[in-house]
C-alpha cells in the first residue's frame, strides 16, 4: 500500500484553507458594502450641506450640496456620460472658494464634442457629491500639495452651451461580494474533491 503524499497534501490543504478564508472574507465585505449603500441612500435624502466641506470622507457621497466658486481655475476636459447615459467629455474645473474653504472640484456640464472651451465665470453651484475622477493633479495645480480634497462637486444646473453630467448613481456602487465568495467556496470544493479523486486512484494503483 502506498503512503500518503504528505508534501501534496498540504500544499493542497493549504490551498483549500486559503481559499475558503477569503470565501469568508467575501461575506463579511458583502455585509460592509450593503451597509454602506444604505448610507449612501440616507445621505441621498437628507438637506443640502455646505461645499466644500471640512469632513472629507465617503459619508458624504450622494449628499446634495452647494457652494460659491469664486474663481475657475484648471479646467479639464475628461471622458463621461451624461444625464441621458450618452458618451461624450465632462468639463471639470477646480475652484477657489476664499480663506473659508479649501477649494472645492466641480463638473459643470458635459458636451458632445471634445473641443467646447465653455465661458464659465463661476458663481453659485448646487449638485450632488460624488469621487473625483483623477484629483491628485488637478487640484495639486490650483491649490498646492496636500491641499486637494477627495470629493466633487456634480453641478445640477450645467455652464451655458453644456448639458448635464450623470449624477453619481447607487446603480455605480455594486455589490458583488456574495458572488465572489460564492467562487472561492467553489474553488475550494473543487480543488478538494480533484485532490480526492486523485489520491484515491493513487492509492488504489
């Protein structure tokens, strides 16, 4: 009779252990995702807070908000959708908001074409607080190291001559950790009963 692999098996074991570990994994950020959606969706509701904020953090995403950029700074142009779901360039600005605040980063409307420069001056601005797409450059730019908040601001009322962006969307925030550790559960199932079936044939050999 011939005696088990023991360096094969472990390694085997090993890996099966590995994998359903991360299966757990898995359930526990389901359960993390599921309760940050329903922020998401409480903040979605609740009173239009000032802009820019002290409070930079997640809990924030979705909150309707307003502020007054005093001077456009920066712009760029940035692949989008917008209200409608059509393709086409998000026009975002940084914008200076005096001593009181830190800067705040705004869409102001999206466009068709790529080379519409829009005559934005600034002013009041109310929308919906969403992720910048990219904001370690442009903010760095207009406002220095250190200085650039993760947060902006997606305008509700466009520039002249632009439309509206997509507004941050729950349907952007899935949740698909039950399915993953759905996969490493299978995964590991799998890898146990291969390494069975072959070590009973060896053994039977």
């Amino acid at each position: 009779m011939k005696r088990l692999p023991v360096v094969s098996t472990f390694i085997v074991l090993m890996a099966v252990a590995a994998m359903i570990v991360l299966g757990i994994w898995q359930l526990r950020r389901a359960e993390e995702k599921k309760a940050l959606i329903t922020r998401y969706a409480t903040a979605s509701s609740l009173p239009e807070i000032a802009f820019p904020v002290v409070a930079i953090g997640d809990d924030l995403l979705f909150r309707r908000a307003g502020g007054i950029c005093l001077e456009p700074l920066n712009p760029r142009i940035e692949g989008g959708l917008n209200a409608k779901g059509a393709a086409g360039w998000r026009h975002i600005v940084a914008c200076r908001t005096g001593a009181e605040g830190p800067g705040m980063i705004v869409d102001i409307g999206w466009s068709k074409q790529f080379d519409r420069v829009p005559d934005w001056k600034g002013g009041q601005v109310s929308g919906i607080i969403s992720r910048q797409p990219d904001h370690s450059s442009l903010i760095a730019r207009a406002f220095g190291k250190g200085a650039a908040p993760a947060l902006m601001l997606v305008a509700g009322t466009p520039a002249d001559g632009l439309e509206p962006s997509a507004p941050p969307s729950l349907r952007d925030v899935p949740n698909n950790h039950f399915a993953y550790a759905v996969q490493w559960f299978l995964f590991a199932a799998i890898a146990a009963i291969v390494y069975g079936l072959a070590l009973k044939r060896r053994l039977r050999a």
